[in-house]
C-alpha cells in the first residue's frame, strides 16, 4: 500500500513577519500608558457604585422600618405613632434594626471620630443623639431637636454607610438626610413651610454645602443623589 504523506512542515516566519523587540516595547507602552489613564477612572466609578448602592440600601431599611412602625402603632403618621423624642428614636432604631454597637450620645466608635467635606475642610459633625452601628457595618445616627418646621421637629438621620472605615468624607461615604413630620426622608432644606418631597432645583440650591470649604454645613449631596435617581454624579 502507498505511504501516507508526511505531516507539513512548520513555516518559519519571516523577519517582515515577526515583530521586532522594539514593537513590542512600543505596544507594552501604549497599553501600559492607557490602562494609567482608564484605571483610576473605572475604580472611581466603581467606588461611587458602591457607596450610593451602601447608602440605597439603608434608605430602604428606613422606610420600610418607619412603615412597620406606624403599622404597629396602629397610626396613620410617625407624629401619631409617636417618634416625637429622642427616646422613642433610640427605641425605634434598636427594634427594627440590628444594632450590634450602641453608643448613646458618644461619637466613636460607631462613627470616626472626624468627618471632612469633599472640600477638604472639617465637616464640624458630631453625632449627637442615637449613635449606633448596624449589623451592616453601617453607622447611624437619629437626632430629634434643632430643626424645627411649620409641621414640627425635623429628625436629622446621619448615615456612615462603612462605619468608622476611611474615607469619611460627607458626600462620599457619609451622608445626611431629614425624616420629616409627613414620613418622607428627604435633604434639608431652608424654607421651614416646606414638606417633601422636594423639587429638583430647591434639591440642587442646596448642594453647595456639601461642596463649600465652610466648616459646620455638610448636608446637600443626598438631595443630589435623589435628583439623579441613586447615581452620584457629582
């Protein structure tokens, strides 16, 4: 019988074929000149991800805490159903929360010990009333008193999505909201005849004192957050 073929032979490349050391180091370059401009980029993107994802999922809680809260009160508001103290603040956040840390009236541990603005300059926050930390790693704060409406007592809820965990910058990983006297969390806002929820531009005429380099006002990024339907865009 016929001998089969022998098998082909590899072609060797040409040098017009191969490419030279020096294209190679030219391509590694590139990339490695793209990847330092595209990484930093895609990691901050991330980051904001997940902070506004952290923030999303305690604003929930909340909502859905305050909802079982008037529903066991049998009340048709959190007036009625008497979150009107900060005593009945701490009862409402130790019940339907999982709180593994309470630390009172005392900032740490729950919370850093300082706060910044994205500014850069000290936020001047301190948590006042109800400093927890969350099964979640999440600290929260609810002060009842200081912000007073037409409709009642505003309850400032301050939120460190990570806890005591860097970077503790207001806007980042740190946020303020309001509970106001119809049940809607929202951003603060200055004209006290208002209840939420709140337009767009009166959301946005508030976001420089989350930005400002003046110490003592850190609210405003929350309401921003809200305007762009839970992206941080800022």
């Amino acid at each position: 019988p016929p001998h089969p073929p022998p098998p082909p032979r590899p072609r060797n490349l040409s040098s017009a074929q191969a490419f030279t050391l020096a294209e190679v180091l030219v391509t590694l370059g590139i990339i490695g000149v793209v990847s330092a401009m595209t990484v930093p980029t895609l990691m901050q993107n991330h980051q904001r991800k997940t902070y506004v994802t952290q923030l999303h999922k305690v604003y929930n809680e909340l909502n859905q805490a305050l909802l079982q809260y008037q529903t066991d009160k049998n009340a048709l508001n959190i007036k009625e159903a008497g979150l009107t103290s900060n005593e009945a603040c701490s009862e409402f956040l130790n019940k339907y929360f999982k709180v593994v840390t309470d630390c009172g009236d005392t900032q740490t541990p729950c919370f850093a010990s300082s706060y910044k603005k994205m500014s850069g300059v000290s936020s001047g926050f301190n948590c006042l009333k109800n400093c927890v930390s969350l099964a979640s790693g999440a600290a929260v704060e609810m002060y009842y008193g200081g912000y007073s409406f037409d409709a009642g007592q505003v309850i400032r809820i301050s939120v460190d999505i990570n806890g005591a965990k860097g970077p503790n910058v207001f806007g980042r990983d740190a946020f303020t909201m309001f509970l106001y006297p119809n049940g809607i969390i929202d951003d603060l806002v200055t004209d006290t005849s208002l209840l939420p929820p709140f337009s767009k531009d009166i959301r946005e005429g508030q976001y420089f004192n989350c930005t400002n380099s003046v110490s003592g006002a850190f609210h405003g990024c929350f309401g921003y957050i809200l305007n762009d339907n839970w992206e941080m865009n800022y």
